[in-house]
C-alpha cells in the first residue's frame, strides 16, 4: 500500500478515487507517565513517555487507515493527514485520513 502527502503518485496514474480512508485511536496517560512527566516538567527537557505513547498511536491510526483503504480495494492513499483532537481530560484522539485510490 503506497501512503502519500502528496494529491499524486510520481509514474502512476489515479484511476479511480474510492473514498476517504480513516483510521483512529484514543489513547489515555496513565499515572506512571504522569508521575515521570512530572519530574521532567520541574527539571526541564523532552518527556519521552509521551512522546512514544503519540508515536505508537500515530503508528496505530495509520495501520487503521491503511486496513480501511484495504477494504474498498486501494492500491495507495494520497492526501494522508494527522490530526488530535482531546477527548477528555487526560484522553486524546489521533485521527488518521486520506483518499484512498486505484492506480495503473
């Protein structure tokens, strides 16, 4: 499955454009993160905890979006997109989109 920023495949043509592909997560802190981005907020410095809990629910929200594309049959996704939107206090969605298209 070819996943692309771009509107384009560079030497491929768009066929058919089939839908918008999406795939998400919602992905919770949890106290041991918390306590340890606490300690990092008083000294200063990159709080690894969230930001392999972001990369890992980016990672998740892409696969998503590739499995949904997969069911109506895509060769690629063009147009791909990340967003976050908080759910609730503590509790975030990461939305993945694109659309998904037929290539010859």
């Amino acid at each position: 499955m070819i996943i692309s920023t771009t509107e384009s495949i560079p030497d491929k043509k768009i066929t058919t454009i089939l839908g918008v592909a999406r795939g998400s997560t919602v992905r919770a802190r949890n106290i041991g993160r918390d306590f340890f981005a606490g300690l990092k907020n008083i000294v200063g410095g990159e709080i690894e905890e969230y930001t392999k809990l972001q990369a890992y629910a980016r990672e998740q929200a892409i696969q998503r979006m590739m499995e949904d594309a997969q069911k109506m049959g895509a060769d690629a996704i063009v147009n791909v997109r990340l967003t976050t939107a908080m759910v609730m206090q503590g509790a975030a969605e990461i939305l993945a989109y694109g659309t998904a298209v037929k290539l010859s």
